[in-house]
C-alpha cells in the first residue's frame, strides 16, 4: 500500500478529508508565493491528530523553521528549493527533524543527483522540473515521465509527485514502482482550494493500486 502526502493543507474541510481518507501524512506551506501558503498559527490551528504533520519550506532560513516548529511540532521538514547537501545536514542537525529533500525530475541526469543527498536527508519527494521562470518549485500539476524511476534504485524511502490526480495515481505508481505519493492541485476544484471528494478518491487509489 502506498504512502499518501496530502500537500498545501489551508482550511478544516481538507485536513478533516485527510484525516478521514487515513492519509498518511499532511503537508503545510509556508512559503508566501504559494496559493496554499498558510503561517505558522494557521497550520497549528488545522493540525489534527492522526497524519504526519509535513512542513514545506522553500530556501528557507533557520529563523522561518524556528518559528514554525514553535507553534507547531512537525515530524517532517520538507526542503523545497535550491538547498545543497550541506544545507539539508545543518538543517537536519538544527532542528532534529526527519529531512525530505525535493528534487526536480525531468530526465534520466537529473536522478544522479540523489547520490548527493543520500547521506544527509530521510526521504526524497520527486517531483516534475518545474519549467524555467516557475513562481512556484512544485505544486505546477505537471507531470514527468515516471518510467525514468523504474529502474532506478531510491536508496531512502521516497514519494512521488508532479501532476497527479485521483484517475491516474494508480497508474503512476504501477509504473514507477513509487512506494508512496504526493499531491496538492490534482486533488482541487479551484487553484490552493482543495476537494474534500477528490481527496478521498486519491487516497483509495493509492491505496488499492
């Protein structure tokens, strides 16, 4: 059964939908850009017992962790941006959380990168390159070709994301043999506002595939 990371949590409707999906883990934005972004006391406030609670930061310095974890004790930091190796082990060392590392995919290259990360991060969440000029790093409901990760050994667990959606989630993990997955737009019925339905729906394919 494969892992569910519901991502860009922003009212009580899709955190109850998470919960009562048996989501595995919710993730948090903060990162201001984001349509899904939230602060620090909005994100304690929806946190609910049950799920990982999962915050994604984009280059973020100490003090923006610092006062996150201050209201709101995540179990997972999710490093987003551009954040070398040596970054993610401050980070990881800091804070005493579980680091998982995002790290765009668009051709077979771009996997030699997780070598990199291995020693310092917990988790990789591998997501679609975004295209050059993106305001956001992820979150773009953009597809890549799963089939790079066949073959690929992942030596840290690991999700998968990038334009998935409840009709396709289970293809994408039959196909990248991905233990777990993330999603954040393909579960919503406007930009940043999720759908309590399609959530439920994303879960049990991922689920049963």
């Amino acid at each position: 059964m494969a892992e569910v990371k519901i991502c860009g949590i922003s009212d009580a409707a899709a955190m109850e939908a998470v919960v009562s999906s048996g989501a595995e883990m919710a993730g948090f934005v903060f990162f201001p850009p984001s349509p899904r972004a939230v602060t620090p006391a909005q994100a304690a406030a929806l946190a609910r017992p049950g799920p990982a609670k999962v915050g994604l930061f984009v280059n973020p310095d100490d003090a923006t962790i610092a006062d996150v974890l201050a209201a709101l004790p995540l179990d997972i930091i999710q490093l987003h941006g551009e954040e070398t190796p040596a970054r993610c082990a401050e980070v990881r060392a800091r804070f005493g959380r579980p680091v998982m590392k995002a790290l765009g995919i668009a051709t077979r290259a771009d996997l030699d990168r997780l070598q990199d990360y291995v020693p310092v991060v917990d988790r990789f969440l591998l997501d679609a390159k975004a295209p050059p000029g993106a305001p956001l790093p992820g979150g773009n409901a953009m597809p890549f070709d799963w089939s790079l990760l066949a073959s690929t050994r992942i030596p840290r667990p690991w999700l998968l994301a990038g334009g998935l959606t409840p009709e396709n989630v289970a293809q994408a993990i039959r196909i990248a043999g991905a233990p777990g997955v993330d999603v954040s737009s393909g579960v919503e019925r406007a930009r940043g506002v999720k759908d309590q339905s399609r959530i439920a729906a994303f879960v049990r394919g991922a689920h049963l595939a």
